[in-house]
C-alpha cells in the first residue's frame, strides 16, 4: 500500500518542496508515499476566481469561503482517507496521531491562509483539525509539510529495519536520552564513559535515567503525563 496525501492549497507550487530531497525525496522516488496537490483557486465561481472574503462581523484580514473549499474537497476521492485541516485551533499533533496516519493509507489535508476557513466546512463534513503547536504560522503548507515529513519517515520501508524509531522521543511518553558520536574528547568535553564502557546493560540504564531526568526537567507536562500513566490504578482498582 502507497501511503498518497492530497494536498488542497493555494500554492500547489510549495510541494513536495523540502520533502523532495533527503530520506522522504528517496522515499518519493521509490514510490513508497505519492502526493498530488490540488489548487483550490481553480474551484472558485466567480471571474475573479476569489476564494475569499471579509470576516462576517467585522476584523482584519479575510476568510477562506467554505462553498469554494468544499468544492475542491468535494473533487477529492478520500477512498478511506481521513481529512485533515491545518489549525492553530485544532488539537495538538501527537507522534501517537503520527503513527496511526502511517500506518494508514495516508491523508487528505486542506491548507488555510488568511485567517483561516469559514467555520461551517467543518460543520458540513468530516473534517479533523490539527494544530503543529502553539503558535500561528502564515498559511497551514509548512505545518502539512511538517505533518507529512513526520508521516513519512514511519511509513514501512523509509528507514532502516534498524531504526525503527520506537526509541525515539515521545514514543515511550519520554523524551530521548542524549546522543554523542565522535571525536570522544571536544572542546574539553568528554563522552561519557558509560557510553564508551561496551557494556550494554549499563548503557541502557544510563539511557532511561537521562531520558527521565531530560524529560523532568524540559518537559514537566510530557514528564508529568508519563507518571501519572505509571502510577494509574489497574481499572476496578478502588
Ligand atoms: N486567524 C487564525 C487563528 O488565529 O487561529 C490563524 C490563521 S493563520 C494566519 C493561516 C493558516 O495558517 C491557518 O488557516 C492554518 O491553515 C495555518 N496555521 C497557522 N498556524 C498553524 C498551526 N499552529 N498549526 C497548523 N496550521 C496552522
């Protein structure tokens, strides 16, 4: 199965951009994900082909029109996709979200710009919101890049057998332990000895405890979820 992401935006032109080159660019050429990205614009009625227009209410900027997106989400075949929109106001993107996507047979995913879309497209069909973080970027085509980016290199077959990635931060609920590579000695700074000693079961140790500790201190809202999965009842437990 390819994993294929339809892409609905106003500058088709930004795809597959970065996504063209390194681990996802091979990945492309290999056939192991297709994109197709499909201009929005082309679906709207008027002469001017506008696809926007002023807040109702009243406010700065403009507001994608929900007739005109719909027709182009209406072109799409889903075939068993979900669609996914690009939001600040959409729930936080998770690695967990991540690897359902795919795993699956990939995503439809509508781009805004301006200030985002006409609220009753995503009362009139199907659609999931989905955030890349607390902050507001110019138009939802990096956030799908970054989304599809993060999709791809689990697709099976895009890495290594060997990285697998399940190592990795937020899959275990933690953040990754630090890395190092050579030289062993920079700038006065040493490898530490653990990770040079060969012996496996301690460098493992070594690794959790950093992992914890890391993930404590930068990230008591990841650190504090994790315990309080560990620490949870068994249900019926009272
Ligand atoms: N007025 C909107 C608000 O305050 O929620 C922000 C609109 S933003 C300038 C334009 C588009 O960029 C959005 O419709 C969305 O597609 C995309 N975008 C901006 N920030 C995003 C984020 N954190 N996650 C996902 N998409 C984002």
């Amino acid at each position: 199965m390819t994993f294929a992401a339809t892409i609905l935006t106003l500058y088709p032109e930004m795809f597959p951009g970065p996504l063209g080159h390194s681990l996802a660019g091979r990945a492309l050429r290999e056939g192991l994900w297709r994109f197709e990205a499909v201009q929005i614009r082309d679906f709207a009625a008027d002469r001017h082909r506008s696809v926007d227009d002023t807040p109702a209410g009243g406010g700065a900027g403009m507001v994608m029109r929900a007739d005109v997106v719909a027709s182009a989400l209406d072109s799409v075949a889903a075939a068993g996709r979900p669609v996914l929109a690009m939001t600040p106001r959409g729930a936080p993107l998770t690695q967990a979200r991540v690897r359902d996507l795919a795993a699956g047979p990939g995503a439809v995913i509508l781009c805004g710009r301006f200030e985002g879309i006409d609220e009753r497209l995503f009362e009139a069909r199907a659609i999931e919101p989905v955030s890349i973080g607390d902050y507001v970027l110019s138009g939802g085509e990096m956030a799908a890049l970054t989304l599809l980016d993060a999709c791809i290199r689990l697709i099976p077959g895009v890495m290594g057998a060997a990285s697998s990635g399940m190592d990795e931060s937020f899959e275990t609920g933690l953040l990754e332990y630090p890395q190092y590579t050579r030289p062993v000695e920079w700038e006065g700074r040493t490898i530490p000895e653990v990770l040079r000693s060969g012996d496996h079961a301690r460098i493992a140790a070594w690794r959790k405890q950093m992992a914890e500790t890391d993930t404590r201190l930068r990230r008591p809202d990841l650190w504090e979820r994790h315990e309080g999965a560990r620490v949870k009842p068994p249900s019926g437990a009272r």
